[in-house]
C-alpha cells in the first residue's frame, strides 16, 4: 500500500490523473472501473484536459462503471452514466460502445450483475480501478455489513450515504434508496488500485479503513489486503493519519 499526500484536490486529482495515463500509455486496451462521484471528477477534468492538448487518447481504452442508482435512466441528471458521459464520453476521445455501464433501470437484476462479472472477465478483468472512499467506508456502493460481498449486486444505501449524495439532488427524498454495485470481490480482482481521498470529513474514516481492524463493518479496511493500492490524497483527509505517525509519502 502507498499512501500519497499531496497538498489539496487539484494536486491530488493531478497525481491521480497521471498515474493512470502513464497506465493508458503502457497498455493498449487497458480496463479501467470507473468511480463517479466528486472525489475523481478531478481525474476526469485533467484527462480531458490532457485529450485536448493532444497528450493523451482514451480511443483504445475500456471502462466499467462502478457502481448505478436503481431506478435511474440513463438519462437522469444524477445516473453515473450521465456523469460520465458528461466527464469522460464528451469530453475525451473514449469509444462509447467501449463503456460498460450498470443498468439501474435492468428488468432482472441478478442477471445484470451476473452478466456484468462476464463481460469483466471477458474483457480480461480491471487493470485500474479508480475508487472514491464513502463516510461510512464504503467502496462502490457496499455498505457496512456482516460479510465482504463477492460480485456484483443490489444494495440498500444507508442513511449517511443518502444524507451525503442529497447535494446532487434536490431534495434527499429524491435520492434513490437502492443501488447496484460491483462486489468487493470485483473490486479486489482489480490488478491495480488508485483511490483519491479529500476533506476533513474523511480523515477518520480513512485511518479506520488502512489501518483499523480489516473488518466488513468497515468495507475500505479490506484494501489492507490488495497487492497494490495507491491511495492519494490531500492534507486535510490525510490529518489523522499523519496525527497518528503513520508514514506516507509527501508531494
Ligand atoms: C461512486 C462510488 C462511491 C463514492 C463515495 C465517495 O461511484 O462508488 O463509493 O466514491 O461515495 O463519494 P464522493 O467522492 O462524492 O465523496
């Protein structure tokens, strides 16, 4: 595990993003999971950024989503497809029929997930999963539980999430109560990790998930586990771990 503090959202966003066009540039086809939400928009500026100063070309990259709001169309303001087609499809040169997206509106969604693990698998696995990190240390969205669940499948957010997500909404009443989301097993098999981490309000959280107990009741902790996660993240989320002498590395 490498913890990298850097000294706010941009340089952190900008380390993030370089980390994963160095990825983009080393492997053709490259897989990544794609986190939505405010923690990697600033990934995402700076690769369209980076597409239009010609340094970079997503055309041969392939990309899965994390994680849905049921009931969302596509079309909906606050789906993650439509962030990302905002963020990533009309900002860069990424192929559309190259982004893989959890259907929240899917008739069946057991087969959804089932067939989302197969298309995972058959596109090789994730090569970079980027991640954000929830207040109740949730990755996607798999909430504190009694158990790590394995693949893909429907989750009933917690009130704290809802509470957190109802910035995006206008009301927390609109925000949707269930949620699809790749498995912590889908999210380990990833080959690499990057997870970007900023604010106050996580530091605690942040500390628990890399250095507490790796316990389900804490779904980040279980990363402790992953053979190689970065996390990168600003001054103010890496306050406890720093308060508590951990090391990480400075930029
Ligand atoms: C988003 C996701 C969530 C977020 C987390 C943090 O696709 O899966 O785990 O990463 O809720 O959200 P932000 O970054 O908005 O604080």
């Amino acid at each position: 595990m490498r913890i990298i503090c850097t000294k706010d959202y941009d340089a952190m966003s900008r380390y993030a993003a370089d980390r994963i066009e160095k990825e983009i540039m080393k492997k053709r086809g490259v897989v990544l999971g794609l986190a939505t939400g405010t923690s990697p928009l600033g990934i995402y500026r700076n690769l369209a950024e980076d597409y239009s100063g010609n340094k970079i070309s997503l055309k041969e990259t392939y990309g899965f989503n994390l994680d849905e709001y049921k009931g969302l169309g596509r079309e909906h303001k606050q789906s993650f497809y439509y962030y990302l087609k905002k963020n990533l499809l009309e900002t860069t040169d990424f192929q559309k029929q190259h982004l893989h997206i959890l259907n929240g509106n899917a008739e069946n969604m057991d087969l959804e997930c089932e067939e989302y693990e197969e298309r995972i698998k058959q596109a090789g696995g994730i090569d970079i999963q980027i991640l954000g990190l929830g207040g109740t240390g949730h990755i996607g969205f798999n909430e504190p539980d009694d158990f790590f669940p394995d693949i893909c499948h429907t989750i009933r957010l917690e009130e704290k999430t809802i509470q957190a997500n109802a910035r995006f909404f206008d009301s927390p009443l609109e925000v949707p109560e269930y949620a699809i989301t790749m498995g912590i097993g889908t999210i380990m098999r990833a080959k690499k990790i990057i997870m970007t981490v900023s604010g106050r309000g996580k530091a605690d959280i942040l500390y628990q998930a890399l250095f507490g107990p790796v316990t389900p009741r804490v779904p980040a902790s279980i990363l402790q586990f992953h053979p190689d996660l970065t996390v990168i993240c600003d001054e103010e989320s890496c306050f406890v771990i720093k308060r508590k002498g951990k090391y990480v590395i400075g930029n």
